[in-house]
C-alpha cells in the first residue's frame, strides 16, 4: 500500500472495498477523539464532496473511533477497513490523529472507495522536526497555520521557531520592549498563543530559539548597552557571520539574557528552549576589558571557557523554570551541563569526540537545510538521512530524532518556501517515523505522487522531479563547493582551528 510515512507494524491489504457512500456518520467513543473526527470530516466534505455527520457516542456509524485497552504506544493507532465498515483505533487524541492522517490516504477520492486492510502503526524517533526561520524573513499567522498543517501531516511533531538572529527580532518581550524596534513585523504573546493553541491540537510542540550569545545584532542595536563596545548597531541585511555579542562581563546585560529566558519560559508550555550558541567568533570578548574581568573572577584562560560558563549558566536559570535548554553543536564538550542538549548540525565536528552522553538532535547541513539548492540536498539524499540516523542509533541511544531545516536569507514567498521543502521534506518524514528495514525508496517515489491530492490540506509547489533529483555527477560538483565554503565559514566562526 502507498502511504507516507510508511507504518512501522503490519500493513495487510485484503480482497475487497468499502464504499463510503453519499450520506454516512463518524462516530467516536471518547472526547479526546474530537478534533481528529472533525478533520476527517471537514477532509472528505472538502475533498471528497462527501456528507458526513457526527454521531454520538455509541451509535453504529460508517467510521468509528475506538479507545485502545492500553496497549498502544501513546503516538500509535491501528486502521481495520472491512467491507462493512471502518475503525480507527488509537490510546490518545494523538494516536487519533495520526489514523486520521492515514487513513486520507486509504480513501481513493474519486469513487469514495477504501481498500479494506488492517494496518498498525507508531514512530520510530519522538522528536521529528521542521526549523523555520521567521528571523530572515518573517513568516505570519496564516501561514504559520499552513505549515504546522502541512508538517502534521507529514507526523512530524515539532516546530523549532527560530525567533531571533542578527537580521530581526521577531518575538515581544514586555521586560524589554523596544528588543522588536528593529522589526517591523514581530508576533505578539497573544500572536504566539494563536500559534500555541493551532499547534498543539495538531501533536506539534512549539520549540522557541532565542540565538545568544552570537547572532544578536538585532538585539543590540535596540540595547547597545549589553555589547562589549557599546555599538552603535545598525540590522545587517542577507547572511554571514558577524562579531557583535552580548558582553558577558556586564551585569545589567546577563540579567537582560535571564529576564528573556525566564519570559519564553513562561510564554512556551514546551519543556525545551533553544539558545542557539552557534557561529561566535571571539575576538570582542578577547578586547572587551569587561569579559577579561569577568574571565578573571572566574578563574577562566580562555574565551570559549566563557562560553561554556555562559551555556551552563543559563541551563541553570531554565531549570528553575523546569526546562532544559538546546544548543547547536558548534562549541559543545563534556564540560557542558550535561542536561544540554546538543544539536548537531557542523559535518566537520566529530560529535562522538566532543559532546560526551548528552542528548542528541540530528540536523546534518549536508541533508537536512533544505533551504540549500536541490543539487546540494537532492531529494533522494534527504531520504538517505533516515537509515544513516538510524545506522547511528543502533551504537547510540541517545539520539531524540532529527530535523529538517528552512532557513530564510533567501527565500521569501510562499511558493519559493514550498519549492525547497517539497518534496524534500516529505522524504525527510517518512525517515524519522519509519523503521530503516522498512524505508525503501522506489516504493516511496511511487507513494509521494499522491501527497498533493491525499495527504496535505492545501496544495503546494513542489520543485520537479529532475530538478529534484539532478544527474549525479553536478550534485557531487555542488556538495564539494559548498563543502568548501563550509569550511571556510567554520574556521571564521571558531568552530575548527584556523
Ligand atoms: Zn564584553
């Protein structure tokens, strides 16, 4: 059978159809059941042109929701299809979910028809990511809501909302409000509560990213007092690496960096917050006389010991708000707090080497930045990524999951989103929800033609398949130039030696 992701259980087609029929009900056994219900019914009245109604509890109707006795894992479900009726079964509103995800795929639209079959089904990873970058180019509501519907489909369960950079601040802080001066377009708390609320009816958890000490021009041209040199800052434009930090020998500035935390603590019900810690040269800290006093007091030689004191620091400050913070791989040692958690995204880092046993997120840059060309990250490789994650947790445990990335430098419209995600990201899917022995590509190509009538909610753009997939020898081309600019921005950066 053609689904996506592809499930982990048994997948049994048997002879036979079940015919929906002009008029027929959904009925479930339990409220939490609800909000699936209701998406299965909005899909087959908008897609299938069908009428459908919900029944109450107990009544005998065409598609029944039915509470598993216990022994389904809480993201799983299971589908039996006869030719006289259909059952989604499922632990939690979750589990209902998912079903309901595939059972859209089942249903053929033209004839209302659906094979009869019984298919079980639960994640292989619990963390099953899409990044979006709303710094670069600001992403608004209606949109937002797009994308967590178009992930949710795809299983995936985590937005990480890359907030703040050099380029913008992008989220409302009362503490200190003139942090959005430099952003004509932000999101407001109440902005964010909208987004909480969508995503969460949909098993997405919001992941915010704060990025400090680095990437935080934005932040200091409206307080250039928590810089080493006190500015004056002006927002830089496209990408790069920049030298301005927030000056970690000022007491008012290490405040402002708590009082920030501790503010999307409370904003964001997720028990992770990301604090970004990637791509920070060095040298202010080095000239600034207040982090050398800093550096001095504690007892600390060199600035990436300042660094680490700083990561540690502030793991300590979410932990009395009960969360654990997230940092990129790029400075991470067995130093760190070990609650860190580490994602890894540099390819010229040897994580095994550096990170020690801490939790990993995988974001591979040569897989997973889905904002690179499609000869950089062909399609087929972003569906590699899945059996070479899971190559590793066979040796490792401590691997959560991974994520697929869209930064935003340089895309802009919905359709130019659309065409680096898709159908990258659909593949990107399949392999942090599918087991490895079962991940088979042509079977997969075959299946995503159909995502665009059967799976999303709206259509998208996807990027066509030679262009998708181009001739193999330009890609190897491609990967090695960019490889190369890899390593020049690390060393710029300091995370590999000069
Ligand atoms: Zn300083």
């Amino acid at each position: 059978m053609l689904l996506i992701p592809y499930p982990n259980g048994e997948v049994i087609q048997n002879p036979g159809l079940f015919v929906l029929g002009n008029a027929f009900s959904i009925a479930i056994t339990k409220d939490t059941f609800g909000f699936a219900s209701r998406q299965l019914k909005s899909w087959l009245t908008d897609t299938c042109n069908l009428t459908v109604t919900l029944a109450e509890p107990g009544h005998s109707s065409s598609i029944q929701f039915r509470e598993s006795s216990g022994k389904l894992p809480k993201e799983g479900y299971s589908i039996y299809v006869s030719s006289t009726g259909c059952m989604l079964e499922a632990e939690s509103a979750v589990g209902a979910f998912y079903a309901v995800q595939t059972f859209k795929q089942l249903i053929d639209a033209r004839n209302g028809t659906i094979p009869c079959c019984e298919i079980h089904d639960s994640p292989s990873f619990s963390w099953r990511g899409l990044l979006l970058d709303a710094t670069r180019t600001f992403c608004p509501l209606p949109e937002m809501f797009r994308l967590l519907d178009l992930a949710s489909s795809l299983k995936l369960n985590i937005l990480h909302w890359h907030l703040t950079d050099d380029q913008g601040w992008r989220l409302a802080i009362d503490g200190y409000p003139n942090l959005t001066n430099s952003s004509p377009q932000f999101y407001s708390k109440e902005d964010v509560r909208k987004v909480l609320s969508y995503a969460s009816e949909r098993n997405i958890t919001i992941i915010p990213e704060i990025d400090m000490p680095g990437h935080f021009i934005a932040a200091l041209a409206s307080y250039p007092q928590f810089s080493c040199t006190g500015g004056p800052f002006s927002i830089p434009q496209g990408e790069g690496i920049f030298s301005e930090l927030l000056c970690l020998g000022k007491e008012e500035a290490l405040i402002f960096a708590k009082s920030v935390i501790n503010e999307v603590c409370d904003l964001f019900p997720a028990p992770f917050i990301h604090l970004g810690g990637d791509e920070i040269p060095l040298i202010r800290w080095k000239e600034c006389s207040d982090c050398q006093k800093k550096m001095k007091e504690l007892g600390l030689k060199e600035e990436k010991e300042l660094l680490r004191w700083f990561a540690n620091t502030m793991a300590h400050v979410a932990k009395e708000k009960e969360k654990t913070i997230i940092f990129w791989d790029d400075s991470i040692d067995e130093h760190y707090d070990p609650s860190i958690v580490c994602q890894i995204w540099n390819p010229l880092r040897n994580e095994r080497k550096t990170v020690g046993k801490r939790s990993l997120i995988m974001s591979n840059y040569f897989y997973t930045y889905l904002n690179l060309s499609h000869s950089i990250i062909p399609f087929r490789a972003a569906y590699r990524y899945g059996a070479l994650l899971n190559g590793k947790t066979n040796r490792r445990s401590n691997i959560m999951g991974g994520e697929f990335l869209l930064w935003t430098e340089d895309i802009h419209t919905r359709k130019e989103r659309d065409k680096h995600l898709f159908p990258r990201l659909v593949a990107g899917a399949e392999t942090l929800w599918t087991d490895p022995s079962r991940l088979d590509w042509k079977r997969f190509s075959k299946s995503y033609k159909m995502c665009n009538e059967r799976l999303f909610t709206s259509i998208v753009a996807q990027t066509r398949p030679f262009f998708a997939n181009p001739p193999r020898l330009y890609c190897k081309i491609r990967r090695y130039l960019e490889y190369r600019r890899v390593r020049k921005n690390s060393k710029k950066s300091g995370i590999t030696k000069l």
